[in-house]
C-alpha cells in the first residue's frame, strides 16, 4: 500500500499516527477526533464537550502541534536508523 504512490499513506504512517493520537491527554484527543475526524464545527464540540469553544479551538491546536512533533521525531529516528 502506497509503495507507488507518494500520496497514499502507507500502513506504517496510520499506525504512527494513530499511535500519536492515543498518547494524547483526553481533553486534547476529544476535540481532536470530534472536530477533525468527525467533522464537527468547532461551536459543536464545544456544546458537545460542555466547555467554551474558544478552549476547542486551543485544544484541537495544540493537539495538531503535538502529533506533528510527535511523527516528525519517529521520521527523523527512522531515517537515522535507515528505514
């Protein structure tokens, strides 16, 4: 899967990432996953969750800045490793 596609993630990258997601704190896993693989507007997750949507917003960004960080070090430790 994905070896002649550079656009289609391969298995390795669901797994990493899915992987960062479950090393998140819940508060910052549940607006994650209600606003980006749900799909909901960010209003309705914070009705949803019973918090302001300005803490939403805060949560789903430094959730995103966390699992960047995150898959960017296991990159570089895969290419130092030759993988």
């Amino acid at each position: 899967m994905g070896a002649g596609n550079d656009h289609e993630p391969d298995c390795h990258e669901g797994i990493a990432q899915e992987s960062a997601i479950d090393k998140l704190p819940n508060r910052l896993k549940q607006s994650l996953i209600l606003v980006m693989y749900r799909g909901m507007k960010y209003q309705d997750a914070a009705e949803s969750l019973g918090i302001p949507v300005g803490t939403v917003k805060s949560r789903v960004h430094t959730a995103v800045a966390r699992l960047q960080a995150a898959l960017r070090g296991r990159l570089r430790n895969a290419v130092a490793l030759g993988t």
